[in-house]
C-alpha cells in the first residue's frame, strides 16, 4: 500500500511540476515539495477522520431514520445507472469476445467467459466507478453545501454529532449497497451479454446458464462481490471527507464534488489491485 502511495504521490508533484513552464528550478522543487507535503497531511487528516467516524458508528444513539434514508439515495437511485452500465458491458463483451473465441475455435466458450469476466472483474469494478461517479459527487456537494452555509456548526450548537447524523450513515449506505448494487450489474450484464450472443446465433438462455455457470464456485462469486463493500467506505468516507473539510464557498463546494469523484475512483482502482491479490492468494486457482 506504501508503494501506491508514494507512486501517487510522486505523480502528483510531477503533473503540478511540468505545468510550470517558466521559472527556476528552486521554485519548482519548492512547489513540488508543497505538494508533497499537502497530500501527507491530507492523508494524515483523513486517518483522523476515520477515527473520529470509528468512534460515531459504536457510539449510541443511532441515526436509522437517516439511514434509510441513505439507504435509498445510494442504492435505489443509482441502481438505473448500474444496471444501464452493466447491461452496456455484458453487450460490447459479448460482441468483442465472440469474434476473438470463433478465430480460435472456442466458441462454445463463450458463455463462461462473459460469466467469469463479468462476476470476477467487470460487475464490480464497473460497480464501484459508476457509483464513485454519482454518489461521491453528490456527498460531497451536499456535505460541502452544509459546510459553507454554516448548517454543520448549527447542527452541533443543538447538540446533534454530525459525524454520526451525516457521515457514518453515508458511509454505512455506501458500504450495504455496494455488494447489492453490483449482484444487478451482474445479473444486467449476463443478460444482455445472453440477448447479445442470442442476435447473432440464436441460444436458449437455459443453455446459455448451464454453459456460463458450469464451472463457477462460491470461491468465484463470493470475494469479488463482498470487495465491492471496501469500495463503498472508500467512496463514502472520500466523499464525506472532502465535503466536511469544504473552503471558499460555492467554488469550493465544486471543488469538493470534484475531487470526491476523481480520489475516490483513483483508490478505487488501487484498492481493486490489491484486493484482487488477496482474493488470489486467499483462494488460489486450482
């Protein structure tokens, strides 16, 4: 994990280096190293906002109400976009792979492969970009909102947390809905990667099943669905974290929305590496 951080890191202070084109190279190495060492703090504040959300989860009382609300907002809404995006992929993998499979003389194979692409990789991979996408943006608009009209500091003079009324129930919604949202994109996708094959040779979707899922284990199923739960603390805690340390007013209430979704799809796709590691050494192929 080290590693991933200090790549991005690096990569940071080089993309804000090269953007300078005149000046000396003190004053790049001083601005790099700003850099460097907003992204440590900016690390460091958010472990501390973790923390604090750690403490808001155990402690009682606990907000249901909201969380319900949550519950719908995250999952009910954001379900159309998932199923359109997973639909969207099991059609372009089943139209790309078909023509790769008939040049080797496996398409018979066709079917598993749109099953184990999209259970063990597409499905929740899509899953977590999409709603990294329209709930992070959202959280941190709505939290940064809050935060510049002075409606967080209000809500503790009445003597009400806001970390446990308007984070810890976004996060918990992110962290529930995730592993349900990405089981539809899944379904979606294997549908239309079905409707999609169906087009060009008509197949029975009973064949179709039995063929795609010959093979597949709970081993293959069980891991990349429940990795879609780390996505979802990534993106709530992200989004809620840009949105409570919000500056600057409306500008700084697109900035949070901004950079909501793009950290929060950048450490999804470092958080799906590893993961993908542990999955493998955890449940190794045989």
């Amino acid at each position: 994990m080290l590693t991933y951080v200090s790549i991005f890191l690096l990569v940071v202070a080089i993309a804000e280096v090269s953007s300078l084109r005149h000046g000396s190279f003190e004053d790049q190495f001083r601005i790099a190293r700003g850099v460097v060492v907003s992204a440590v703090e900016w690390f460091g504040e958010l472990g501390m906002f973790c923390a604090r959300l750690f403490r808001a989860l155990l402690a009682p009382p606990f907000e249901f109400r909201e969380l319900i609300r949550q519950f719908d907002a995250v999952g009910s809404k954001s379900f159309p976009l998932v199923a359109l995006a997973g639909a969207a992929t099991g059609v372009v993998l089943s139209l790309q792979t078909r023509d790769s499979l008939i040049r080797f003389g496996a398409k018979g194979l066709l079917p598993a492969v749109i099953v184990f692409t999209i259970i063990k990789e597409s499905g929740p991979v899509i899953t977590g970009l999409v709603v990294s996408g329209r709930v992070g943006a959202g959280i941190g608009a709505e939290l940064g909102s809050m935060k510049v009209t002075d409606q967080v500091d209000a809500m503790e003079a009445s003597a009400v947390d806001p970390f446990k009324f308007l984070v810890a129930t976004r996060v918990l919604a992110c962290i529930l809905m995730l592993p349900l949202l990405t089981i539809a994109a899944d379904f979606c996708g294997i549908f239309m990667g079905w409707v999609a094959n169906t087009m060009a040779q008509p197949v029975s979707l009973r064949l179709f099943v039995e063929r795609g899922f010959k093979d597949v284990t709970f081993s293959d199923f069980i891991p990349p669905t429940l990795k879609t739960a780390v996505f979802g603390f990534i993106i709530g805690i992200v989004a809620c974290f840009q949105g409570m340390r919000t500056k600057g007013g409306t500008e700084g209430v697109g900035r949070s929305a901004t950079s909501s979704v793009v950290l929060s799809s950048l450490f999804v796709i470092v958080a799906d590496v590893l993961l993908v590691r542990l999955t493998l050494m955890l449940f190794p192929v045989r």
